[in-house]
C-alpha cells in the first residue's frame, strides 16, 4: 500500500506554514484526510496542531545552547540527529492509510535544499522501504521578487538546485500573490511564471517604477556610476558591469536547463489553494489509487488532522 505526501519547501519567508494552514483547512473543506508533520526545529505557532512535531525530538534553540552552535550550525545538528532516530517519524506514519496526504513543514534554510546532502537522505527514507511514500516537493518563492529581478532569478536558481538535489517531482509556486496583483502588469507577470531571461536585459528602473505604483514595495535604484564603480561600495557593484555579466549567467543557466516554471498562490483564494492541491495530487499521482467510494461515504473531519 502506498502513501502519499508533500514537501512544503523554500527561503525563510516564503509562507511555507501559511500554506501548510491553508492547505490543511482546503483539505478539511473537501472532506480528505491529511497527516500534518512539522520538521522545522525553530517553529513555534501553528493554525493546526501538528500530528508530529521535530520539537518532540530535538529544539534549535537547545542546541543553539548546549552546543554552543549558530542558527545553521545549530539546524543542520537537528537533521543529523532526526536522521540517527529516523523511527521518531517511521513508527507513527506506518499506520497513516492512503486515504491521507502527508504534509511535511520544512524550516527556511536554503542551503539544506542546495548545499547539504541531508535532504536527500531523508526524502530515501520516507520514499522507500516499508513507508513507500508517493512524494513531491513543492518550493515556495515570494512573488515579491519579481520586484526585484537579479533576486526572482537568485531564487529561480535556488528552486531548480533543489529539483537537482533531491530528484523528485518538484512544484514550483509563487506565493503571496495577492501583494503584488496591483504592482506588476499580468502581461509582465506572465514572463516571471515561465521565467524569461530578457527581464534581466531590459532597464532596471521599470521594476522599481512598477513596485512604487502600489506604494509599499519599493526598490532603490543604485545611483548612475562608471561601468565598474567604486569596488568597495555596494550600490556600485550592484550596478556594475560584473554583476550584469554574473546575473545574465544565472538566467542563462536556467534557461538552459529549462525546468523551473512557476504556478500563482494566494492562500486567501481557496480556488488558488485548490488549483495548487490538483498539481501536487497529479504529481504524486494521488488520485488513480484511491478506491470508489459511494456518494454518501464521508471521513470524519475530526480525524482528518489527527
């Protein structure tokens, strides 16, 4: 019998438990079960109480404390440590059926998605063996980052590193639509879903004209400087022609490749969060193996979050 899940992933910020709430709270509205489980070490407020918790095991901030370690030391500590008792997730969800989408909340590092093979590690885990759990990620970029454009391409690269990484099934979503929807033109918005290396070619004061239109996201323009600039002044080598060259090879990378597009999220939309759902069910393929059910079978939506 096989499961079903989801890795809710991306940058700190990125409305990665916002999206797990609002996820969870669809599920519930259309009478499906779900398995809530929260691998950020660092997290503390919760919509739904999380059927599993990494806090259970081990806390970022013990660690931080004991060993003496930074926040991405202190992280990185925690996954090393969840991987050595890896029965801590393995016994509970041994029992969950596949009438239920397992959700896993991961923290903002990005670098466990693109730098770390410990990730990896964890998704074989989960996905073979007795679990053999039907897996996607789905990688959450803020869409106010198009704003910004070196910035979108930064976290496109970011998105399509942890496609790489972790070999599996990837949905890629630009969440917290609803605060841009007046900043950037539909027809330019189109471009940043299927990402379009020409935005980094054309002149950077459209970007910040289009963010001050809506009056709170504003990007400052860097000053008019010599092609190279002062090397010791940010504003400078933002400017500069290096880091022209730096960022048209990063669109280029990503163009070449051509794996990383985009779906639009707005979890104040419950069509948005539903027309999200259909991707990640299609990717893991969720639907063709449930059984038919009659009209008037109904999950007990007490049960649905544990």
């Amino acid at each position: 019998m096989s499961k079903f899940g989801c890795l809710i992933m991306g940058p700190a910020g990125a409305g990665k438990t916002t999206f797990c709430a609002a996820l969870i709270q669809h599920l519930r509205n259309s009478r499906r079960a779900c398995y809530y489980i929260n691998l950020d070490p660092a997290a503390e407020d919760f919509a739904f109480e999380p059927d599993i918790d990494i806090k259970d095991l081990i806390s970022l901030e013990d660690v931080m404390e004991e060993m003496h370690l930074g926040p991405n030391g202190g992280l990185i500590y925690c996954f090393e440590f969840l991987l050595q008792n890896m029965d801590f997730l393995t016994e509970p969800l041994e029992t969950v059926t596949d009438e239920y989408l397992i959700i896993i909340d991961m923290p903002g590092q990005i670098e466990l998605y693109t730098h770390i093979p410990i990730l990896p590690s964890l998704v074989k885990d989960l996905t073979r063996g007795s679990l053999n759990i039907n897996m996607c990620a789905a990688y959450l970029l803020e869409s106010t980052f198009v704003v910004d454009r070196p910035k979108f391409f930064a976290g496109t690269l970011s998105a399509m590193s942890a496609m790489l990484m972790l070999e599996m099934p990837h949905v890629n979503v630009l969440s917290k639509m609803d605060l841009i929807k007046d900043s950037i033109p539909r027809r330019d918005l189109k471009r940043f879903l299927d990402p379009d290396v020409g935005l980094l070619d054309e002149d950077a004061e459209r970007a910040a004209k289009a963010a001050k239109a809506d009056g709170t996201l504003v990007v400052p323009v860097a000053p008019s400087v010599e092609e190279n600039g002062d090397p010791n002044k940010t504003e400078d080598v933002m400017a500069g022609k290096s880091f022209r060259r730096l960022n048209r090879a990063v669109g280029n990378l990503i163009d070449d490749f051509s794996m990383v597009s985009f779906l639009r999220l707005n979890v104040q939309d419950e069509d948005s969060v539903g027309a999200i759902l259909s991707y990640i069910d299609d990717a893991i393929q969720f639907h063709e193996a449930q059984e038919p059910r009659e009209p008037m079978d109904e999950i007990d939506v007490d049960e649905m979050v544990g």
